[in-house]
C-alpha cells in the first residue's frame, strides 16, 4: 500500500474516531470517577477496569480501522472479498437474510463460508419484541456491506468485524395463526418463522392442528441442501406452549413429566404396574418422549433450531422408538440433503391412535392418551409417525413409516402396514444407517412410494404437488456397499442408544 499523505490523513482520521468510539462506549461516570481519583490510581494504571475496557475498545477499533483502510486501498480486485464463517457465529448473532428478499436466509455453503465481493450487501436482523443489535442499540435490523476479509460496513457507525453483529438477546421466533377449517373448525392452521423487517416473514414450518384430538397431524419444512455447512445446532430446552391443546388449559411440561406419566397411563389401563403388562416402566425407559416432528438438525441456523421447541411441533412417541428408528431416520434425511445438495421438503407426521390391551379389564382394547385425568383426556398418542420427503426439482420422494408400539407382535406386523408394498432396502440405494426396521422394540418401520402411501392414507395436507410423485427418492449406494444391503432379521429388543429425553 502507498503511504500517502492523504493515507495518512485517513489513517490519522479514523484513530480519532475510534478514540470517540471507545470514550462513548465506556461508562461515563466510571471515568469521571477514575479522574476524581487520579491522586491514588493514575489514569493510564492497567490495573484500571475502566481504563482496561478503555483500551480494549480503543485497540479492537483502531485494529478494524486499519484493516478497512487497508481494504480500501488494496489494487487487487481479488483481494477484496469477504468470507463469512456461518460456523463459528455466536448463538446470538443476528440472522443473516438476503438482502433483497427479507423472507430469506443467506445461506453458507457446504462448508460453512458465504463469500461475498467488496461491496456486497447482507440484510441482519435480530427479530423479538425490543430485540436490538449491539452495535446499533437504536436498530433492530439494517444492511452491512462487504468491507474485506471480516470487515463489514453497517449502515450506521464504523466499518466492524462481522463477529459483532450481535443481538442483545437471541433471536426469537413467532408463531402466527392463519385460521380455523374443517367441520365447527376443529382443525387449525399455524406458521412459525421470524419476523426479519416489519411485516416481512420468514417462515420455517406449516402446522396442522387438531383441536378435538389436541394432537398435531402434520408439519411441514424444509431441510437445505446446504444443511452441512450450519451454524451450531442448539442445546435442548423448554417447550412453548403457546397454541397448544385447543381450547383446553394443560401445563405441558407436567403432563409429559414421568410421574405424571405413569398416573395417566394407570387412568387408563387397570393393568399397569402388573408383572405382565410392560407398557409404562420408567426404570427400563418404557415412557413417552416429546417425538419432534421438524427435529432441531433441520435448519442451518442455531435460532431456527431453537424455533423447533414448540409443544405444536410434537407428538407422544415411545422413548424407545424415539431413541431407536425414528432417530436413524431423521439423521438420514438430513444427510441425504447434504449429500445430494437437494432442498429437500419433509412433511412430518402421525395417524391413527395407540390401542393397548388391558389384561387386566377383560383384555379390552383401549386408546390411549398422555394425559389422562378423572375430568379429562388429552393429546392421543398416535399410532404411526410418518415423514415423507420430496426433491421438488426431480419429482422423486420417499415416505418413511414407523409403528409407535415397541410391543407389538411380529407375526403380526402385516397389520401395521399402511400401504400396499412396504420396503425395508433400496435396491441400489442407501438406507438410514444402524437402522432395524424389523425390530419391534425400536419402532417396527419401512418405506413406502408416495403414490402407494397417499392412495391408501387420509392426510390433511394438500396433495396436488405430490400426485405424480412416482420415483422413489435417494441416495445411490457405491458398488462396494450393496454386498451388505439385507435387513437384519426381526427382533423385540427395546433398549437401543439412549437419546436426550428433549431432542
């Protein structure tokens, strides 16, 4: 770089700058307080808090300074580009939108770097009610441009690290009612997303809810192809609850606590607690999970992870097929959008009701629900859990199925069939890894062609774009791997890999 005079009129410009910055961006009184007590600390003491986030500011500024002066004075075209690494963002970053369409994310490529060239705009936001960047405590989102290397330019204050746009609390998402239908209403209909400007909405799921049996039918989402490259998936945590259980008052997070559990389950069924009736046993894992129907894995960034801990997005699965199949599953098609780089549409979700025999009240069959008290019954557990997945671009898709009953009867499984040819490989193609469709105990399951299952399903979805779905969608498998292509032989293990109780 030539050092000029007018270099160095904008070298010497912008440390004055950053002075003013780190000065207003310590406390005020705490270095008034610091100059009152100049006799017994001298101002420039590094032991000095004030002075030490002083200085911190003051060098980290003058740092990005030098470097946006020397991006600015750069000759090379090639040199001027930013990278971005969606990978090691802080979990309270602002969403990264494209810049001219809000409802949008800015996706990573499969490693994780977006590049973008010198001057180069992204939209960030930090959506939540009084949710506000740090940088720009006035703002709830703006445009920054590309500087070079990390150094971005916002539309308000100094050119920064794009590390520092951050928000003061993480991002939140909302859920969005958008109507009643069906007979007296008794289904509804949900969005969940973020809302990145005003009214523009990003949405990440489509709910289905049915209000008389206050279970979810369905959710719909969409995995990106560049799913490889995401930001760090979330820790587990609370469920919301908003728009849970219809017009019933539930306390969620109780009715699904194990104790709480094992009451409903004995309101039910006379046989529980018997030697021979093993349907609820906290002590070998026999209870119900809160069975994500969009898991976590899903989404590319941390806060639409986050967005997946809804009470609307679940069902009541057994642990042991939450931790066995259905988790296999899910891993797999996770990995199949990866691998094929295809954005993938997934539409979780269940049928039917659970039916256990009472041998202990004239083998009645009953049905069965989480909650159940002597003035109520809430939230039925389904019977099967069903993901089908669809590549848009190729028409192909694949509809996976598990059976949420570890217990039942192998000679029997043809029973649990819900379409007319089940599969458990592909010839040529690639299955969920460590997946045991036969075993009962992990949640009997199989795969079945979308024709086959919407023909012989009644789903509340529409299913116009899936009509002439008749491809199956997957991975192929290298010549090497088909030798080991069998299913292993049928088995009731029920205690596969323990898996957290809140995916």
């Amino acid at each position: 770089m030539h050092c000029s005079k007018k270099n160095i009129l904008f070298l010497a410009l912008f440390v004055i700058l950053q002075l003013a910055h780190a000065f207003q961006q310590t406390n005020v009184t705490d270095v008034q307080n610091v100059t009152i007590h100049r006799s017994k600390r001298m101002l420039g003491d590094a032991k000095d808090p004030v002075m030490v986030r002083f200085k911190q500011n003051f060098l980290a500024g003058l740092l990005t300074s030098l470097t946006a002066i020397t991006c600015n004075y750069v000759s090379e075209p090639d040199v001027k580009t930013c990278t971005i690494n969606v990978k090691t963002l802080k979990y309270n970053h602002a969403l990264l939108i494209e810049p001219f369409d809000r409802t949008q994310f800015r996706y990573p490529d499969e490693n994780g770097f977006i590049h973008m060239a010198h001057g180069d705009p992204i939209f960030l936001t930090c959506p939540g009610e009084n949710n506000k960047l740090e940088v720009a405590p006035l703002r709830q989102f703006m445009m920054a441009t590309c500087v070079c290397g990390q150094i971005f330019a916002p539309e308000f204050g100094l050119p920064t690290d794009f590390s520092a746009f951050t928000c003061e609390r993480p991002p939140e998402s909302a859920i969005v009612f958008k109507g009643n239908y069906a007979r007296e209403g008794v289904l509804s209909k949900y969005e969940v997303g973020f809302y990145t400007e005003n009214e523009y909405f990003l949405k990440l799921m489509d709910i289905d809810y049915d209000n008389l049996a206050t279970s979810t039918t369905y959710v719909k989402s969409m995995i990106s192809k560049w799913i490889a490259g995401s930001q760090k998936t979330p820790k587990n945590r609370r469920f919301d609850q908003t728009y849970c259980c219809g017009t019933l008052t539930i306390d969620m997070d109780n009715a699904y606590n194990i104790d709480t559990q094992y009451n409903s389950f004995k309101n039910q069924m006379t046989c529980t607690g018997d030697e021979n009736c093993k349907f609820f046993d906290k002590s070998t894992g026999i209870f119900f999970n809160r069975g994500h129907l969009t898991p976590k894995s899903t989404f590319v960034y941390t806060a639409a992870g986050v967005a997946t801990f809804r009470y609307v997005n679940t069902a009541p699965q057994y642990k042991p097929v939450n931790d066995g199949n259905w988790a296999r599953m899910e891993e797999h098609i996770v990995e199949l959008a990866a691998n094929l780089k295809k954005d993938l549409v997934t539409i979780t979700g269940v049928l039917s009701i659970l039916q256990l025999i009472d041998t202990a009240d004239s083998n009645i069959v009953k049905f069965i629900h989480l909650y159940k008290t002597d003035e109520l019954r809430a939230m039925q557990v389904p019977l099967y859990f069903y993901k089908l997945v669809h590549d848009p671009l190729s028409n192909r898709g694949i509809v996976y199925v598990t059976v949420n009953n570890p217990f039942i009867n192998y000679e029997e499984v043809s029973d649990y069939h819900i379409c007319a040819e089940p599969m458990f490989q592909i010839p040529g193609g690639r299955v969920p890894a460590k997946w045991k469709p036969k075993s009962v105990g992990k949640g009997y399951s199989y795969i079945c062609k979308v024709s086959d299952f919407l023909a012989h399903n009644i789903v509340n979805f529409d299913v116009t774009e899936f009509q002439n779905v008749n491809e199956l969608l997957y991975e192929s498998k290298p010549n090497s791997d088909r030798a080991s292509n069998e299913v292993e032989n049928h088995t009731t293990e029920s205690h596969p890999p323990q898996r957290d109780e809140l995916k």
